[in-house]
C-alpha cells in the first residue's frame, strides 16, 4: 500500500497543516498497518444473495421527503447492479454513521417493508468493509487533487476496521 506514501508525503509538505492533516495521518497508518496484516486476497461472496439495481449513492442529499415518507430518490448516476444489503449497509454507515439507534430504525423500517435476512446484511458488511478499508479517494481528492470540500469528512482520531464497528453495532440490527 505505497500508494499512501504519496498522501503522507503531501500533508508533510502543507505550510498550514493542522489537526484536520493529522488526523488523516493517524487514519492512513492505521489503515496501512491493517492492511498490511490482513489477507490479500479476501473478499466476499455475493453468489448466495439476490442482486439488483441499486441507485449506488442512497443518502439524505438524494432524497426528498413529503409527509415524512421518501417522495423522490434523485441522482442515479452511480447505479449498478449488487444486492439490496450492499445499499443498506453504506446507507447505515454513510448517513447514520453506524450509531445503533438510527441503524435499527432504519433497517426495521426497511424490514417493514421487504425482507432484508441479517445473514444477508453480514455477508454485505463483510465486503462493504474491505473496499473501506482499502479506499483512499478521500485522501486522493483532498491532498493530491486539492478538493478541499471534502476536508470535514476527513475521519476523527486513528483508523478504526468497518468490520470492527459493523461487529459493536450488529446486535442492534438482529431481527
């Protein structure tokens, strides 16, 4: 995972680097040292679970509400076909930030309405969790692109395993 040296080397360089920067220092050596001690070539198996069209970025900005009910879903540029738990599980860490209350109601909400297997959501969360903790766009776009809007999403305090947070927040989801 050389390819984080390069954002290293980056924050070293900022004349005006602060606790944003490190921070994201923290973030990249963990995520590297994880990395480093995990397998290679691990990955999930989506084989057993039904896939669909999923929108591929389902999050507060891309809904509209009326009535406290979701009226319109909006950009669907970045659909693709995957299981349903694949979306519910980035929804409960990209818009509730995997806190246990909002991710139950969400999911028994969801539940409420279509089937949605907790074996299934494990088997998501286990992939969902190894493209986390191998993805650096973040980094590429705030220290080697210069897209500074994305600084306030810059995680806090050191790199912490999806799989270890989906594991804390697993019982809250069981049903």
């Amino acid at each position: 995972m050389t390819r984080d040296l390069r954002f290293t080397d980056a924050i070293g360089r900022r004349p005006d680097r602060d606790a944003v920067d490190d921070d994201a220092l923290a973030w990249l050596a963990g995520q590297r040292a994880w990395v480093a001690r995990g397998p290679a070539t691990a990955r999930a198996d989506f084989a057993p679970l039904p896939e669909q069209v999923i929108h591929g970025d389902y999050q507060q900005t891309n809904l509209f509400f009326q009535g406290g009910w979701v009226s319109a879903i909006i950009d669907w540029d970045q659909t693709y076909v995957a299981p349903r738990a694949w979306e519910v599980v980035r929804a409960l860490h990209l818009v509730f930030a995997l806190a246990p209350d909002p991710c139950r109601r969400f999911v028994a909400a969801y539940r409420a309405v279509l089937p949605l297997p907790t074996p299934d959501l494990d088997r998501a969360a286990a992939s969902y969790a190894l493209k986390v903790a191998h993805d650096l766009w973040l980094f590429e776009a705030l220290y080697l692109q210069g897209n500074d809007r994305v600084r306030p999403f810059i995680p806090r305090g050191g790199f912490v395993p999806l799989a270890d947070r989906w594991a804390a927040l697993r019982p809250a989801l069981s049903g």
